[in-house]
C-alpha cells in the first residue's frame, strides 16, 4: 500500500540514506545514534535492503563504503557516498553487486552523537 511505501521511504531517511544526483549517500542524524550503534556508539550496527542488496551500517576506524561484487571480488571506496556508476548497478537490480557496507568512522559517530534528536 501507499503507506507501507511512504514508512520504508522514510526509514531510509531516519537511518541517513539518500540519493543525491543519482547517488546513493548515507549522512546519518536523525534516529538517535545508539538507536544503529549501541549505547556506546561503537558496538551497533543497523541492516536493511535497497534494490534487493543487503546493506551494512556499523562503525570503523574512519568512513567507508565496501561493495562486494558477485564475482567474488570488493572495492573499498573513501567516505560515505557510493559514485553514480555503482549507484546505478544497485537501482537496475542488476545483481552486479551483492552487498554493501557502510563503515561510520570515529568522527562521524561523534558528529551524529552531537546533533542527533533526543528520545
């Protein structure tokens, strides 16, 4: 139904994921962060799917994207923001990619901590 869309569309938002000019962004802060995190912000993650792909979200040493592929091999690119070539892979359902993991660095959580909504 048209509701059950609009909850997933807006779960996506409250766990920071986006889609700017075609790509895939995640820029978490609005769900408290040990909501994904744990209570100490470092021992949470959060799961879900988009386009069918199992998605990640935990914590690391400094901000990241995984994606791993079907043919065995995985890519790590810096920051939080996958490009427009490897968005559009996971919008085709082209089973091209098979997972992606959103690494949170140090500083992101602590900026998350900061300015995410109280309970």
């Amino acid at each position: 139904t048209g509701q059950v869309k609009e909850e997933i569309l807006a779960r996506f938002g409250e766990l920071g994921l986006h889609v700017t000019e075609g790509r895939l962004v995640l820029a978490p802060g609005l769900l408290p962060a040990d909501e994904v995190l744990g209570a100490d912000g470092r021992d949470g993650s959060a799961e879900l799917t988009v386009c069918a792909v199992p998605v990640r979200i935990e914590t690391g040493t400094r901000d990241s994207v995984t994606v791993e592929r079907a043919d065995g091999t995985s890519e790590m690119l810096d920051g939080l923001e996958l490009d427009a070539e490897r968005s559009r892979e996971v919008f085709a359902r082209a089973g091209t990619i098979t997972r992606i993991r959103w690494i949170l660095g140090a500083d992101t959580v602590a900026a998350w901590q900061r300015t995410a909504p109280l309970d």
